[in-house]
C-alpha cells in the first residue's frame, strides 16, 4: 500500500522543529529513524498531511556517561544505545532489551527514543528504562522540560508530549553499585516485532536482602508500567522461593491486560507471573556476582 501524500520539512536544529510542528498543529508528524511512523502511515492508521525529518540535525545521535549517568540523544538507534559499552557495563538491564528489538534492521534505523515517543503498550526498552528510572527531557515553544519515564507515558500510542513539543534525550541516573538487572520477554513467535509480554527487574541487594527493587511491565496494561505491589513485597526480605512467589503474585495484580488475537488476559497474565519469578531470579543472581 502506497504512502498518503505529505509536505516534507528538514530543520537544522530542535527549536526549528519545534516551529515546524506549531505552523503544523493539526497534521505535522516527527520523522527520525522511520520503523514505526512509516508502518503507521503504510496502513492508514495515522495521516499527516507534514513530515519533520529530524535527520538533518546534528550531533542528536549521541551514547554517552557523565558522572550523573546516561544520556541518550533523540537520534541514537537501538544499536548503537546496545553496542555502547557504558551501556553493557551499567546498564544490561537495558541492553538485554535492546537485544531483543524487532530485526537487526529495525535496530539499525529505528532510534530508541522514537520507540518510546510512540508509546506502544509492549515495547521492549520501556520497562527496563521504566526499572532504572528514566526521564524524557523535552523541548518546545515554552521552554525544556523533564518528565520522568513513569509519568510520560499515558496509554497505549499516547503520551505526555504537547504540541510543538519535541524529545532532545533520555537521561538514565547511574544505578547503585552492586545491583543486579535483569529483563526476560516473552514473544510467543518468532515473527513478532513486540512481546507479548515482558518484564524488567531492577534490585539493590544488602547482607542477603533486598533494599531497593524496582519491577516493571510491558504488554500488561494500556502503557508500560511499574509494578509498584511486585516491589513491595520484595523490599526488606530475602528472596526465598516464597517471597518471590508473593512478588510474582502481586506482579499479576498489579497487571491489567486486554486479550487480543495473541493471546487472552488471563495467559498474558499467567505470563506476567511466570516472567516476572524468573527475572527476579536473575536479577538476584546478577546482584550476587
């Protein structure tokens, strides 16, 4: 299926794009890497009459560490977010979810925050950015602004984004030292682009119990989410087989998932369960090392 005609704008820098997208409010649509957009466009679920390439901006493809932690540029593809060594030694909660992206293909073109601009419910970086905390840093007609991951995301294809409003980076804070990551999906074929459901875990561990943790869901509710009853249950106790039975069962209440033709929400979530045990188990192990 062909393309729906469209007016094509190449700005130089950020602010550009921002006035780009207000001279377009009603049809003007953000270009980067192009692996969700064009698809959207191909099969007529979004119709913008403008595209605003950001591809002519320089210096947006960046991966790189400061003392604070990552940063992230609105040009990075998944590839290079998963070759970054900073990444790999910090972050391989975040790496493993990168690993997992759709097709070689689709990690050499699609960037990373595209992926998260779209909001789609199951996304693969969204629950392991959601467990090391993230935050968006945004820019538009009124300034920059920073939302965190948790807060950013609002439904399935929804976000907190504005008119005019562009994402410059992704800020990921430094995790604490020694803690452990783990991220596990669950695709149910081959050919899917998306999990159908995943988990990502993220746990400080002090003298055989755990002190922080952070557990998040990707195809388990309308956007990707914490699973803020998973985390209390594990918080203050050593991961025995019981405690982490009760996380992986609050994990499931904590869970709201729709049924479609991939499966029903009662076995997305039986998953959610069954992946979010495993994760923590990982994790534990990471932690220990």
């Amino acid at each position: 299926m062909a393309l729906p005609k469209f007016d094509y704008i190449a700005p130089r820098s950020l602010q550009e794009a921002c006035a780009a997208l207000e001279a377009h409010p009603d049809g003007g649509k953000l270009l980067a890497g192009g692996q969700s957009i064009v698809r959207m466009m191909k099969y007529r679920v979004i119709e913008p009459t403008c595209l605003i390439d950001l591809k002519s901006i320089p210096g947006l493809d960046y991966v790189r560490m400061d003392d604070w932690g990552l940063h992230i540029g609105a040009l990075a593809t998944h590839t290079q977010v998963l070759e970054s060594q900073a990444v790999q030694r910090e972050y391989p909660v975040l790496a493993d979810a990168e690993r997992e992206v759709s097709a070689s293909a689709v990690r050499n073109w699609g960037t990373l925050v595209g992926n998260l601009c779209v909001g789609h419910a199951a996304s693969d970086p969204a629950p392991a950015l959601l467990a090391l905390e993230a935050r968006m840093s945004i820019i538009g007609p009124s300034g920059t602004r920073t939302v965190p991951l948790d807060q950013f995301f609002k439904g399935h294809l929804w976000t907190d984004l504005q008119a005019a409003e562009v994402v410059s980076e992704i800020q990921v804070p430094k995790p604490p030292r020694g803690c452990g990551m783990a991220y596990l999906a669950h695709t149910g074929r081959a050919a899917m682009e998306t999990p159908l459901v995943s988990a990502a875990v993220v746990l400080v561990m002090e003298r055989g119990r755990c002190v922080n943790a952070r557990i998040a869901l990707a195809g388990s509710a309308e956007t990707a989410i914490r699973a803020l009853g998973a985390e209390r249950a594990l918080l203050g106790m050593s991961l025995d087989e019981a405690t982490v039975a009760a996380a992986a069962s609050a994990a499931q209440e904590d869970a709201s998932p729709d049924s479609d033709v991939f499966g029903s929400a009662e076995y997305r979530r039986r998953l959610v369960g069954v992946y979010v045990r495993d994760a923590i188990k990982l994790a534990a192990q990471r932690a220990a090392v």
